[in-house]
C-alpha cells in the first residue's frame, strides 16, 4: 500500500513536471 502510494505519487509529480512547462510555453 505504501509502496503503491509512493509510485502514484511520483508518477503525479513526473505527470506535473511534464505538464507545467507545456502549459506555460503555451500561455506565455
């Protein structure tokens, strides 16, 4: 269980991390 929160987790950070300077690029 704790390990299968950590994965969610660090795939939700990798998922924003990859998102956000997209977003950005796209509004600036």
């Amino acid at each position: 269980m704790l390990l299968k929160g950590g994965v969610e987790r660090g795939r939700a950070e990798e998922e924003k991390a990859t998102v956000e300077p997209a977003v950005r690029t796209t509004l600036g």
